[in-house]
C-alpha cells in the first residue's frame, strides 16, 4: 500500500516528519538530499541563552528548529519546524525566504523574520504533519 487509510474512510494518514520537510524544500526551491548550512532552535530555556545553535525567544509560536540552506542562485532559504505553535493545531514546517527589498545573499534568519513561502495548490504556507 501506498499510504495509510482507516477502514471507515474518516481520515486518511497524514504526512509524516520527513515527508513535511521534503515538502518545504521543495517550496524553497532547495534539493532534498542538500544539508543546511547552518541550523539552530528557538526556546525559551534560560539556561541554553547565549549558545551558538539556540536563540532565546518567550513567543512560543516562533519555537521549534530552523535549517538555513543556500538555493542554486546563491538566496538563502529557511525551512522551519514548529513542534508546539499554540496557534496551530498541529506540528507543522513551512518555508522562508528573505523579505523583500532584502539582500537574498546574505540576509540573516536567525535574526530577521522571514517571509513565508505559500504552497500554491493550497495558498497556505503551513505543512502539517503527524508524529
């Protein structure tokens, strides 16, 4: 089989982690199999403040881990995972690039808000997944 389906026809199995991330790149234009140059999660744990990969932050909807990548144009790009967004129903990912008007090469997303990448078949930018 394919996928998942339970036997009344009710839900149907989701996406799975891996399945949402592959989702993202693709929205951001990077290749599956590519590494992030560089990834670090956003919390707020006092005690992590201050460390290379971690970004202290007490809005809980910007928690959850980020992978910067470099698409073949040279822009960067940023696949973001949110595991416990209180304002989405689920875990999902989504993709970013750089706000407009914004140097696509070096702008910085861990500390500059990204604009969202919408998916067009659905126009939203929200991945949902299941655990």
């Amino acid at each position: 089989p394919v996928g998942w389906c339970d036997p009344l026809g009710l839900k149907c199995g989701g996406v799975n982690r891996r399945q949402a991330l592959n989702e993202a790149k693709d929205l951001a234009g990077i290749p599956r199999s590519q590494q992030p140059n560089r990834q670090w999660t956003v919390g707020n744990n006092p005690m992590r403040r201050g460390q290379t990969n971690y970004k202290y932050s007490e809005d809980l909807g910007s928690h959850g881990r980020y992978y910067e990548y470099t698409d073949a144009r040279g822009h960067k790009r940023v696949i973001v995972e949110h595991t416990a967004d209180p304002r989405a129903p689920g875990p999902h990912t989504h993709a970013g690039q750089p706000k407009p008007g914004a140097d696509p090469r070096t702008y910085d997303f861990k500390n500059d808000r990204y604009q969202k990448i919408n998916n067009p078949s659905t126009n939203d930018h929200h991945i949902y997944y299941d655990y």
